[in-house]
C-alpha cells in the first residue's frame, strides 16, 4: 500500500498538539514563583510562546490547506 504524500504532515500535526498539551500541562501545575529571577523568566517563556505557538500553529494550518488544495485536483 503507497503512502500518501500528507502522512507526514499528520505525524507533525500531532505531534504539535501532543507538545502543545505537554506544555500546557506544565505551565498549569508549575511552583509558584520564588523570585525576581523566576517571576521573570516565567514572563519571558509566556513572551516566548505567545510568539512560538501562533507561528508555528499557522505554518502548519497553510501546509494542511496547500495540501488539501492539491488533493481536490
């Protein structure tokens, strides 16, 4: 049985959603925080992925839709 050329943007898919719960999951029970030190390097990874996840999350919704698109022809 051939591939389909999509099979590995699903595996990425997922495992983008899996690492996204992964960190959400994280972030919920993480230590309060202790410190100046901690309670800004807790700012800068919420910085971070509210420029990571967006990113990423779009690059892969335009793959899904590119190869959607080239499915339907």
């Amino acid at each position: 049985m051939p591939e389909r050329r999509d099979d590995h943007l699903v595996g990425i898919t997922v495992i983008w959603v899996g690492l996204l719960a992964f960190i959400a999951w994280g972030y919920v029970f993480q230590t309060p925080p202790g410190g100046p030190y901690t309670d800004f390097m807790r700012k800068a990874f919420a910085v971070l992925l509210a420029v990571v996840v967006p990113s990423v999350s779009a690059l892969i919704l335009v793959s899904w839709v590119l190869v959607l698109r080239q499915r339907r022809r």
